[in-house]
C-alpha cells in the first residue's frame, strides 16, 4: 500500500511540475483567432503593411492607438472602395496614409491579413 501511495505522489508531483511547463503564456504565444480592424497605413514592406490602428474587435482592443503589422501572402485580396462601387486592386496600389479595413487571422504572433480595403469607413467597427 505505501508502494501504491508513493507512485500517485510521484505522479501527482510529475504533473505539477510538466503541465505548467508546457503551456506557454499567452503573451509568449499572442492572441489567436479571427481579426478585424480598421485605420491608417504608416508603413509597407515587400510583404508587409503597418497600420496605426483605431477601432477592431476584441483581438485588436489592445491595439488601438498603436501600429500593428501585417504579413500579406499570396492569398491577400485587395480591394478599393469608392462609395458604393469597390473594385479589385493589388498590394502596388497601397500608399502610406491610406485608410484601410483589414480582415484576417492571428497566431503566435504572426497577423496575416485575407482582405484589405482600402477607402473603408474608420468608423465602421465599433
């Protein structure tokens, strides 16, 4: 029986020193999940677009007021919206200080935009 008693502590022990170990913080990992943000290019990169953010959802709450950069891939659709006509453009077409919309995805620190639309409304996130 004290055999039986010194293996579950052995266990119990174990665990508590590997499960904290193995789950990493968020703030190491980032946030992670679906974004969507709107303001104001400052900077682009050969794959990349820096934007001073003013409104999202809830990933991008922290964010506001500072400048999040954004990795575009080969799958980024770029859009111009000019009142009610929007048309297709590509990454060429983006100029620093352009307002923008951006949708996409967040993991492990890496924001990965899917659609770009420039001319959107700053005001349309709440």
């Amino acid at each position: 029986m004290k055999k039986l008693y010194a293996v579950l502590l052995s266990l119990v022990m174990l665990a508590a020193v590997i499960v904290p170990a193995l789950a990493a913080p968020e703030s190491a990992q980032g946030p992670r999940g679906t974004f969507a943000l709107v303001g104001n290019i400052t900077a682009i990169g050969s794959n990349t677009v820096t934007v001073k953010v003013v409104s999202g959802n809830s990933l991008v709450k922290t964010y506001v007021g500072k400048e999040l950069t954004l990795t575009m891939t080969a799958a980024t659709r770029y859009l111009y919206k000019d009142g009610a006509t929007t048309v297709v453009i590509g990454f060429a077409d983006l100029e620093v200080g352009q307002p923008v919309s951006v949708n996409g995805t967040t993991a492990n620190n890496v924001w990965t935009a899917k659609r770009v639309t420039v001319g959107a409304s700053i005001s349309c996130l709440p």
